[in-house]
C-alpha cells in the first residue's frame, strides 16, 4: 500500500548493530516469550482498572493463565488477514484459546470506540500508529502490565516501541514496520549505489531527457511523506522532538525554510510540473522504474515483493547523505492493542505477547511479506535472509516515526499545496514558509 496517503484518507546498535543486536535485559527469555507470553505483574491478586477489566492473572513462576473458555476476536488491518489466521491457529495449539480472525481495513480505532463499549468489538485489534492518541484518548486500550510492558521493551525495536508508549506506560504491541529505502536499477547503477546525493544530482544532469521519461531520480516532492527526508535534512521536527506537540508544526523555523530550499533544488534534476507529481501518480513512477528509464526510486517495502515477482533486477540500499547529513524518512507502525473491554484481559494479553514471538514474526514474512518490529531480525526465518527487506529494516532504526497528534492532517494539507507551490516556483521557499504557518493557525482557529 502507499503508507502516507492511505493512513491520512482514512484518519490520516545502531544502524545493523542496533537491528541485529542481541538482548541483555534481566527480562523474559525468547524462550520464555514464545510459551508463556511474559512474566508476572506485581502481585499475583487480579488488578480491576476503571472500566472493571481484570489485569492479566498470573501464578508462581510468572507464567499468564488465560480464563478458562476463553474466546477472542482478533481484528487485523488490511494485508495481514493470511498472517493473523496462522499465528491464531498456532497460538491455539500452544494454549487452548481459540482466536477468531477478520481483516477490518484501516478503521478498527472508529469501530472500537464505537462498538467496545457495547462488547462487540474485537479484543485484540490493529491499527496505524498515527491513530494511537486518538485511541487512547478515547480509552479504548488496556494499559499492559508489567509483565508485556517488559516483554515490548526487550523484543521490540526501539523506534518502534515510541509509537505504544505514553507518559512512561505501553499501551499495544508494534507489530510491522514501514519507512523508506531506495531501490536502484542495476540496469542503470553499475558498481556500487550512490552514497551521497551531490552524486545522484551530477548524474541525473547528465542522463535525464523528459522527451523520453528518462530521470536518473524520481520521487514526489510535492507530497509531505516523500518529501520529508528533505524537509527533516537540517533538523526541522514536524510537531515536536517527539511529534506530540499538536500546537508547535515548526513551520516558522529556520530549519523548515532550510528544507524548503532543498525542495525547490529538486526541480533542476525532476523537471516535471507538480501537478504531474502527486500520490495518485505514484503507479507511474514506479512503472518507469520498472521500465529501465529511472536509476534511483525512494519507496517503502510495499513495492518489493511486485518488482521480484516480475523479474527487475534491483537492488535496495540506504537513503543518501545531502551536505554530509543522513536523510531521515518518516516510519509507520501497525500495532496491536488490547481492548479495555475485552472480557479476557488475560488471554487477550497473553495472545498480543505471543505476537512478538520469533514464530509469529516469522508468519509476518512468509503470509504477507511485512517486516516485523522485533529488534532481532536475525531469528526470524526468511526475513534473515531477504538482502531487500533487511535494508528497511537498517532505515528504520534512524527514522521519524510519523506523529501520532491529531492535528497530522493539517501537515498532509498544507504540505500538499505549500510544496507544489515551492517546487514549482510559484512560491519562494520564504513566502512558503510563511503560507504553512498562516494556514495552520487559520486551520487550528476553525477547530
């Protein structure tokens, strides 16, 4: 799917060490992880929270014991139904508890708030990060105890464990990853992909002809997810540090006029008019990609699995530095969360723990070739081995997750037209600047 728009139409160590890396907390072995879903909460006597939902019960030795008949309903978005039939078939083989399992697209928080109250929701249900303040505003998510607070902490990827957290507390399980890599053409890229961008740009002015759609670099700048790696490049931060600042868009910084800059820079090696240049577009960027006519091609992991089964000689390597700076892109997150209505909070968080197990992630890959959030990808069978996907994986660990305050839409709008106008020169990169910051206060004044 194309992450960005999809997510906003609808709501809207380090490096390979950091991935690769091992754990050494005094927490849940894999082992431990894989059959019993986690350790124990403080206590062994059942904790009741506001709505009368009982906190996991626990026995000696740490291990979850889920109620007895207990059934749950597990909602997955859109792409994972294949993957949450498996892992629900394993998880019953392993405990007993039977999980019934439907795709419920990109709207599961809406039903939730809408359907969990009256006990017709799901107890385990997925959804984009960015929905996360939303939801837990809402009170529609079981905080997790001790025990799977733990277990998030010691198997998930730390970028990834961000997108669950709030004031200190986890709320879900990060499940798969998306961001950006970039695809080169091995037809195009002889020797090794280019590492800086001042190399892509002396190419592309040498290469690109448009009376054949022939550019070295293709990308939408028009668009603010694919445009954020340019935007972010000399430090701006879309709501905050850690993108919960609903009223701070950094528009009026200089680092986002820097960024500004740089997009209406791109127009000397894309030579294509903004309007040309939108999501919707997208298909035909790709195809040229496809077609031998455009070298190097920014996109996230949706594409891969397409471009393998007909045949492209491709290759995936990092996003290149621009004036000695790493470019950052925006990350998403699917999560999994625990309803605060389920009528078993025990089984339900055992099974939402169980989906960090090695086997489960493995299920991630093979049912619908998504990456898992885990940190130790080397265990995880078949996504150990895939050279493309591993790549992103390296990519996430320097990402910005996108920010979960609900005021991301007024960004996707403003960034819409602020940076058709940049790039296609309509608008200074100053006047632009200060069109983004106009707008957004007029768009929190209409609220």
């Amino acid at each position: 799917m194309k992450l960005r728009k999809i997510l906003s139409i609808l709501l809207v160590a380090v490096m390979l060490a950091g991935v690769f890396g091992g754990c050494s907390r005094n927490i849940p072995t894999e082992q431990e992880v894989n059959e019993t879903g986690g350790q124990s909460v403080n206590g062994s006597e059942n904790q009741t929270d506001a709505k009368g939902t009982q906190a996991p019960e626990v026995q000696g030795g740490g291990e979850i014991i889920p109620e007895e008949g207990a059934k749950l309903n597990f909602w997955t978005l859109s792409g994972y139904l294949e993957y949450g039939k498996a892992v629900a078939e394993l998880f019953e083989e392993k405990y007993g508890v039977t999980v019934e399992v439907q795709e419920n697209g990109l709207d599961s928080v809406n039903k939730m708030m809408l359907d969990g109250p009256s006990g017709n929701g799901a107890d385990i249900f997925m959804a984009a990060h960015d929905s996360f303040a939303t939801a837990k505003d809402a009170g529609i998510l079981a905080e997790f105890s001790e025990t799977a607070s733990a277990v998030v902490k010691d198997k998930i990827n730390e970028t990834a464990v961000k997108t669950v957290t709030s004031e200190g507390k986890i709320y879900g399980i990060p499940v798969s990853i998306e961001t950006y890599a970039l695809l080169y053409n091995k037809a195009l890229v002889t020797g090794e992909p280019a590492s800086t961008f001042e190399q892509i740009r002396e190419e592309a002015l040498a290469y690109n002809n448009a009376g054949e759609n022939k550019f070295w670099y293709l990308t939408v700048p028009t668009d603010g997810y694919p445009a954020f790696p340019f935007l972010s490049l000399y430090g701006f931060q879309l709501f905050g540090a850690d993108g919960s600042e609903g009223d701070n868009p950094g528009f009026d910084t200089p680092e986002f006029l820097k960024g500004l800059e740089t997009i209406a820079s791109l127009k000397e090696i894309i030579p294509i008019k903004a309007d040309d240049l939108k999501m919707e577009t997208m298909s035909l960027l790709e195809q040229n990609f496809k077609d031998g006519k455009t070298a190097y091609y920014p996109i996230g992991p949706w594409l891969i699995k397409s471009l393998k089964e007909e045949n492209i000689d491709f290759g995936v390597t990092v996003l290149p530095t621009l004036d000695g700076k790493p470019m950052r892109s925006f990350s998403a997150v699917q999560n999994a969360y625990v309803s605060a209505y389920t009528k078993y909070p025990n089984a339900a968080e055992l099974f939402a723990t169980f989906l960090t197990s090695d086997d489960a992630a493995a299920l991630l890959y093979s049912k619908s070739y998504k990456i898992t959030a885990n940190k130790d990808i080397i265990k995880v069978e078949g996504l150990k081995d895939d050279e493309q996907l591993r790549v992103f994986c390296e990519e996430f660990t320097k990402s910005v997750p996108m920010p979960s305050t609900k005021r991301i839409s007024y960004y996707w709008t403003i960034a819409q037209s602020v940076l058709s106008a940049v790039f296609d020169g309509t608008l200074t990169p100053e006047e632009g600047a200060q069109k983004a910051q106009k707008d957004f206060d007029a768009l929190v004044a209409s609220e």
